[in-house]
C-alpha cells in the first residue's frame, strides 16, 4: 500500500468517539476488535530528529477509530533550548491522528515504517488502556533525559509491560556498541555538530551498555521487535530520500589531525610576519578572534554544563583541558591584536601557552588511558591548534617593525638624544662627529638610505638626520 492510500485509509474512517474518549477506554471496545501498531519515523535535517521517532497506533476494526500515542510532545517557547541545555526539559504523550501525522513527516521527508504487533486480544486490550491512562493530566508529562527517559525508551517499557518482560529479558545481552558510537553514527553527517557532541560528552559514553539501553533509539525498537518475532507484518509506507544511518560512526581522527596541523601552521606562519605589515596584522588577530569565539563558545558552554545542569554526561570532561573559558579570551583580544595593540599580543600569549600546555597534558592522559574518555579525535584537532596559536606571539618572532617610505625604500632611524646639561649647550668634538658619521656609513646595508648628517640643534638636542643617499 502506497503512503497515500495508507494515509487516506486513517482518514476515511468517522470516529464515534473522536470528541471523547476512545471506546477502549470507555469499556465497549471488544479485546479481539483491537490491532497496535509500532510506528517508526526515520532522522530528519535537524540535531533534534537526527535520532528517529517512534509512537504507538491503537485501532478499533469495529467502530473504525484509531489513535496515535505521542511520547515527544513537547512545547517550543522561549524557555525551551536553556531548559533543554539544563537537562530540565518536560516531554508529555499526546495524541494524534494517522492523518495529520504521517502527512507531516512525509513532508519532511522522513521514512514512515509500520509494524503491527503479534498480541493476543488481553495485551491488546491491556496496552490500549495502558496508553489511554499514560495521557492523563496528571500522568502524561516527564522529564526527558535523552538516553534515559524519551520518546523510544517511553513505547519500550509499555510494550515490555503487556509482553511480559520479553524485551528487558532480550535486553540483558550485550549492545554493539557505546553510547558514543550510537551518538556519532546519527550526527557524523553534520560535522560540526558532531563535533560538537564529541567534545561535550564524557567518558560515561564509552562505558559498555546492554540491548535494553540501546532502545534509547526508536530504529533499535524497531529492530529488536522484529528479531523477537513480535511483528505480524511490517511495511515501509515510505522511503526517505536520505542516505542510510551508516551500521558504525567514521573516526574522522586522521582528518581532524590534518585540519588541526594545517589550523595551527597557517597561524604560526602568520605569526611570524604580525610585525611587518597591517595586512598580515589583521589576518593574524582576525583568525585568534575566530577560533576564539568557535572554540571558546564549544568550551565554556561545556563548562556551563558540567557546573550548572543536570546533564551528568557532561560531568568531569577532559576536554575542558582543550577548550575552555580561557579560550573565549582569544574573541575580544584577536580583535585588539588585528588593529595593532602589543597589550593585546602580550595578554593573549600566555592563555595560548596555557592551553597548549594542558592539551599537551590531555594528551599524555590519553596515551597512558589515564582516563576511559574516547577524546583523541578532539586532542588531534586542538592540540596542533593550540600550539600554534601559542608560538604565533611568542616574543621576540614576528619580524623587524618597518615602514615603507614615498620612493619603495625603507626611512632610516631618527633618533633624538636629550643632552641638556642644564642650560648650558654640550660641544661637539668635530672630529668624532666625522669618525660617527662614516661608522654609520659602514654599517648600513647596502642601497639603505644613511643618516649622515650630525647637527646640533639649537635646543641643545643632537639629531642624526635623514639624508637622501
């Protein structure tokens, strides 16, 4: 059956009980009249779908009604994303209709699976009403923890429930892979962000976990279910024009090596001529501002986190050694640096050198696996960056301060030396001011413009002059 017929078939029907409650809920609906149905949604284009979804459909053949129970429901205001980033965010389940809802993720282009459950007409009878009680006022909201407690993990347990235990007894066998590996084989496809996960996340990620924590993801319900045999019959609706979720998350390490080497040795090179021109200046502060704010947003965001939410996966990570705080520096001194302040370069030198010196730490850390953290992916990128970042304002580099003059040459040096000895004139040995005058001849480079001129000037100042050779 096409995804348009199958949408049209759960709206043709004309609910008795649309306005009220359901008939199983009311008591006349007969066990053997019962189907469910798991249905399975596929990741979407934004960080909050990358991971599925799933929901239950309870039918009534006989009065022709169904339902569609909703574990992600929640509300979009302003509050949402900081209490979604404090780990304090409420889900609640809703109900929908067939309709409305597969019409919505058709158009979102997201794949549409349903798989009608092998139940006898008491589980059947027992999950509709089991779902019916979940959406009552006082029962429907929960706090959403994303591994833990969410939509998937919601259909899991009330299915385990009517099934008797079947899928926790399944779930005691190991998982194929950590909570890391799960993550990053969702997010791999957006770099950035999962990048971003990779660094957020502890070592908690890398700790072994079993089937049953697996079904965190609404695609592992579905794939357990029907390993147990536990669906009738099973029909894609629609295939997403999507590429698969690959079966194991890419490294992406030697890259981020590459990218780190290549990060950090542009600034280095950069570094080296800060002093001999504006424009090297300004590509020099504006790619400190950059990766300041990039870096530092990721680190100091990080730490918010681990001080401040309920997000326990981000507790005690490594990474703070990499980015952090400090990094955020690099922002508004990058900018003073572009426009020429030697504050700004000396300020910003030593958080630089602290940063390379704890990822030359986090390094050493994860060469002895001092910690379980998978973090030598993000050590391979920050620590190169870091490190160039460092020696990009070592003192003492960054070329000979120069100006170039009218005629394409360099202006050679006009010093004043106060020698006021009261109110009296100092004289000039005349024969010394020769002998000064060819040693200034004899140490200028070659083709370089010559003070040769020594004069007293009538404040009592001696001024060696810019001649024209």
């Amino acid at each position: 059956m096409s995804l348009a017929l199958a949408v049209c078939a759960a709206g043709a029907s004309a609910p008795a009980f649309a306005a009220g409650e359901p008939p199983w809920a009311q008591g006349v609906s007969r066990a053997e009249d019962l189907e469910i149905e798991l249905v399975t949604f596929g990741p979407g284009s934004d960080v909050m779908s990358y991971f599925g979804h799933d929901a239950l459909v309870v039918r009534d053949k006989r009065f022709r009604t169904s339902r569609l129970y909703n574990f992600g429901m929640f509300s979009f205001s302003r509050e949402t994303l900081g209490n979604y980033l404090k780990g304090r965010l409420d889900f609640w389940v809703g109900v929908r209709s067939l309709m409305g809802t597969y019409a919505r993720y058709l158009s979102t282009n997201r794949s549409i699976t349903v798989q009608r459950l092998k139940l006898t007409p008491k589980q059947a009878m027992q999950l509709a009403v089991g779902l019916e009680t979940a959406v009552l006022p006082h029962n429907r909201t929960y706090r959403y923890h994303h591994y833990r407690d969410n939509c998937s993990t919601r259909v899991r347990d009330h299915l385990d429930r009517v099934l008797g235990g079947q899928l926790s007894e399944a779930g005691k066998a190991p998982g194929r892979m950590d909570l890391r590996g799960h993550t990053r084989r969702h997010s791999a496809k957006q770099p950035v962000v999962d990048f971003a996960l990779r660094f957020w996340m502890n070592a908690s990620m890398e700790a072994p976990i079993t089937v049953w924590q697996e079904m965190f993801l609404p695609g592992e319900v579905q794939r357990v279910v029907e390993e147990l045999g536990l669906s009738a019959h099973t029909q894609r609706l629609f295939e997403a024009d999507r590429p698969p979720i690959p079966e194991e998350a890419p490294s992406h390490g030697p890259w981020l090596l590459l990218l780190g080497l290549a990060w950090g040795g542009l600034v280095w090179g950069l570094g080296t001529r800060r002093n001999t021109g504006r424009a090297w200046r300004l590509a020099l502060g504006g790619l400190h501002s950059a990766t300041g704010l990039f870096f530092g947003f990721l680190g100091t965001l990080g730490a918010l986190m681990w001080g401040f939410t309920e997000w326990a996966v981000t507790y005690d990570n490594a990474n703070q050694l990499l980015a952090n705080p400090v990094t955020l520096l690099a922002f508004p001194l990058g900018i003073a640096v572009a426009f020429g302040s030697q504050r700004a370069q000396r300020w910003l030198y030593p958080c630089w050198r602290l940063l390379a010196f704890t990822s030359a730490l986090a390094g050493i850390a994860c060469l002895l696996s001092v910690t379980d953290q998978a973090n030598a992916a993000v050590i391979a990128l920050l620590l190169p960056i870091n490190a160039g970042f460092a020696l990009s304002l070592r003192p003492g580099t960054g070329g000979a301060a120069r100006e170039d003059s009218a005629d394409g040459g360099v202006e050679g040096v006009h010093v004043v030396l106060p020698l006021d000895v009261g109110d009296a004139p100092v004289p000039i040995d005349e024969d010394l001011e020769r002998e000064g005058a060819q040693g200034l001849a004899a140490a200028a480079p070659q083709g370089a413009p010559v003070a040769d001129v020594v004069q007293e000037d009538r404040e009592g100042q001696i001024e060696l002059g810019d001649e024209s050779t």
